[in-house]
C-alpha cells in the first residue's frame, strides 16, 4: 500500500470518529436541554429566576477544572457553556412569560 493510499486510510478512520463523536454531542447535548427544560417549568411554577448566578459561577468553575483534566483548553469549554447557559436562561425566561 503506497502512503497516499495508507493516509486516505487514517483519514477516514478519524473522520469516522469525529463523526462518531459528533453524534454523541449533539445526542447529549439534546438531553441536557430536556433537563434544563424541567429545571425551566420548575422556576416558572414555583416563581423562581430564570438565571442562578452562584449556580452558573461553580459551573464555570467546575467546567474549568475538568476541561483542564480533560486536556482541552479551559477557555473553549468556558465558550461553550457561557452559550449554553445562555440558551437555557432564554428558554427559562420564555417559560415564565
């Protein structure tokens, strides 16, 4: 097998990973949001905010340390959940109109 054939090869064997794990993601992330949808009809029966500041702080925190663990840069995992949270708090504030 000649080394354009060989990295074709690998080149699909990690797409297929990528796509694997893009599957996963986008499965995984639709069961977040059904829980923060919940977590949403929760604060809008019993009166609560739609946005928990300490709540959102130890996440950040937490997320820090386990994209660190994790070897993935903090500040991208930082990204990701700032936009996440940002949805769920849209939905919640939704819920409570």
């Amino acid at each position: 097998m000649d080394a354009a054939t060989q990295a074709a090869e690998l080149l699909k064997d990690h797409r297929d990973a990528i796509d694997r794990l893009d599957a996963i993601l986008v499965y995984t992330l639709a069961e977040r949001f059904k829980q923060t949808q919940a977590v949403g009809r929760l604060k809008a029966e019993h009166g609560l905010p739609a946005s928990d500041p300490d709540r959102e702080g130890r996440q950040m925190a937490r997320l820090h340390q386990l994209a660190t663990e994790a070897d993935l840069d903090p500040d991208l995992a930082r990204k990701f959940l700032t936009f996440i949270i940002s949805e769920v708090i849209r939905h919640h504030e939704k819920l409570q109109k």
